[in-house]
C-alpha cells in the first residue's frame, strides 16, 4: 500500500475523529442490541435442579412446564391432605360413638343399680316391720330377670356392632 494513500486516510480519520468514534459507538450499540434481541429471557427455575443444588437458569417457556408440575404436585398434595383429614374425621366421629355408647351403658347399669338398691330397701324396710308379703317378691324376681336380660342383651349388641365396626374398617 503506498505511504501517500495510508497518510490520506490517516489524516481524514484525524480530521473526523468525533464522527469516525460515533460510528464505531454505533456499530457496538446496534450489535448489542442485535443481540439482546436474540437472547431469550431466563430466570431461577420453580424446581430444583439436581446438579449440586445450583440455580438453573430457565427459558420462559420451561418455566412455564414446571409451573404446571409443580400445580399438579401441589392438587396431589392436596387431595392425599383432604383425604387424611377425612380418616381423622372419621375416626373422631368413630370415637364419639364409641364414648357416648359407653357412657349410656355405665347410665344404663346406674340406674339399674340403683333401682334394685330402691327395691331391696322397700322389702328390707317392709321385713323389718313385718309387713312383707312372699308374693310382693315376685315383682323383684321378674324386675332382676328383666335386668340381667337386658344386660345381656345390650352386652351382646356391643359386641355385634364392635365385630361390624372391624369389618368396615379392614375394608
């Protein structure tokens, strides 16, 4: 290249310094630009990556498919609690049941106690005085038969519903 040529260029870039560096400004701005344009954006993944527990990097388009895993995940979740919470609501009720029919017999057996305390005072009462009839002890023959029965029975019912209860519950 001759010397004269190169010396030219020189002194046209010396004399157009400003506007030889605002094109070159130009050129990095628009290539910058160019390329930000090019870039997806990205950002930290909903889900943890599995290489080292480093934040991953994610397209919008993967955050997107992992927002609906982790969705699905959370229904999944939800639905295992709501079941949970059901079986415990059950067994609440299941024990209520329980309590209350306990407490009924221990009233029921009460009572019954009591009565035939009452019964055996009147005779007791009425042998101390000398007024007692053998025929008035009929009556308490047949009231303790009654209540021996309906102890039976409801021992009995109590059994019949636990062996029910056990049943349904193994299924």
């Amino acid at each position: 290249m001759d010397t004269g040529v190169l010396h030219r260029i020189l002194q046209w870039l010396d004399h157009n310094r400003y506007l030889v560096l605002s094109l070159v400004l130009f050129a990095v701005c628009f290539g910058g630009t160019v390329s930000l344009i090019g870039c997806q954006s990205t950002t930290t993944g909903l889900i943890e990556p599995i290489n080292d527990g480093v934040p991953v990097e994610v397209s919008r388009v993967e955050f997107n498919r992992q927002a609906i895993t982790v969705e699905k995940d959370l229904s999944i979740r939800r639905v295992n609690l709501d079941a949970q919470v059901a079986a415990f609501n059950e067994e609440v009720n299941a024990f209520n049941r329980r309590l209350e029919a306990g407490l009924e017999d221990l009233d029921t057996q009460d009572e019954f106690r009591q009565e035939l305390l009452n019964t055996i005072g009147l005779f007791a009462t009425q042998a101390a005085e000398g007024s007692l009839n053998p025929i008035s002890l009929i009556p308490l023959g047949i009231g303790l038969l009654g209540g021996a029965l309906g102890l039976g029975v409801a021992a009995d019912n109590r059994r019949k519903d636990k062996v029910i209860q056990d049943l349904k519950q193994k299924q």
